[in-house]
C-alpha cells in the first residue's frame, strides 16, 4: 500500500483523497497491512517536508 500511495504523490504532488483511497483500495489490503501502509507514507512525507526546508 505504501508503494501506491507514494506513487501517487510523485505522480500527482498531492495525497490521494480519502474517498478515492478508500474505495480504490476497499479489501485489497488487511487492516495491518493499511495501518503499516499509511503509518510508512506518513513517516514519508515528514521525510520530504525536511528534505525541502518546511518547518511545522
């Protein structure tokens, strides 16, 4: 999951929206493996924002 949802960033510059998410991935993935996903993109994101000098 966290592969696609990154994917989609670099793609698009933006997160995907929450309902699009939910019903593109609905019963792909188990709850851990969602929670891991997301958990990863989140630790991500904080990665990017440093790497670009954002504060916050």
């Amino acid at each position: 999951m966290f592969y696609l949802m990154k994917r989609h960033f670099q793609q698009t510059g933006e997160v995907m929206d929450p309902h699009v998410f939910a019903a593109q991935f609905l019963g792909a993935f188990s709850t851990v493996e969602g929670v891991a996903g997301i958990l990863m993109f989140d630790e991500y994101l904080n990665s990017e924002a440093r790497g670009n000098g954002a504060t916050g």
